[in-house]
C-alpha cells in the first residue's frame, strides 16, 4: 500500500500480473481500496459480516448467485451482500476495482489455492 496520496490507476493495474491477486490500493477509514485482473472463476464463497463493492474497470464480470446471475460491463458497479453465496466468473480477462471492510477474507468461508492473505493484498 503507497504512502502516497496520489495513486495512478493504470499504473498501478500494470503491476498487478496474476488473476485473482488482489492489491490493496489505499485505507479509507476501515474500508480498503483494491483493484485485481480476473479471468474464469474464483469459488462458490460468502462473507457472513462484510459487504464487497465491484466496480468493473474493463472487461465484463458475471457475478453469479444461487439463484441469479448479473453481469456487469466496464463502468458497472455493484454490490454482494454479505452473507451472499456468490461466484465472480469473467470468460476473457476484468480489471476491478473492490472495496470492502478490512475484515474481509478473500475467498470469505472457503480456502483454495487462489485464496490470497491480507500479507500477500498488501504487497505492491
């Protein structure tokens, strides 16, 4: 995470060089900022206690639930409830911008080999 105040988006997406790698941007209050490129699926998982925020930066994103699936284009923002199960799916590669409480697990109650800690989200 930059000590900066200022961070440039593309530059900061142009560093980022694995799927389902989240970084963290910047702290706003007890929310973090983090951007990620996504390609195929994550996994079925939940948060039980946080929200999440996507912001679809470029490409397209399915976010599917048990009972729905959305799709959200460049420019599209939307919120997974928590205590949602829910599946981001991009058939070719997104860059997303996330927001979340600093709580959230990346994979929420599910551990895979995609899953990410805080330690790795925070690396640059």
């Amino acid at each position: 995470m930059s000590d900066r105040n200022v961070v440039n988006l593309p530059g900061a997406l142009d560093q980022v060089t694995a799927h389902w790698s989240p970084k963290v941007l910047a702290r706003v209050n007890d929310q973090f900022v983090k951007i990620a490129k996504i390609k195929n699926e994550l996994v079925w998982h939940k948060h039980d206690n946080e929200d999440e925020l996507f912001y679809i930066i470029k490409g397209q994103l399915l976010m599917q639930y048990e009972d729905k699936t959305i799709e959200l284009n460049e420019g599209d923002m939307h919120v997974v409830p928590k205590g949602v199960m829910h599946n981001p799916v991009a058939k070719e590669e997104c860059w997303i911008m996330l927001v979340e409480p600093v709580t959230t697990a990346h994979t929420g109650d599910v551990i895979t080999d995609r899953t990410r800690s805080l330690e790795d989200q925070m690396q640059t």
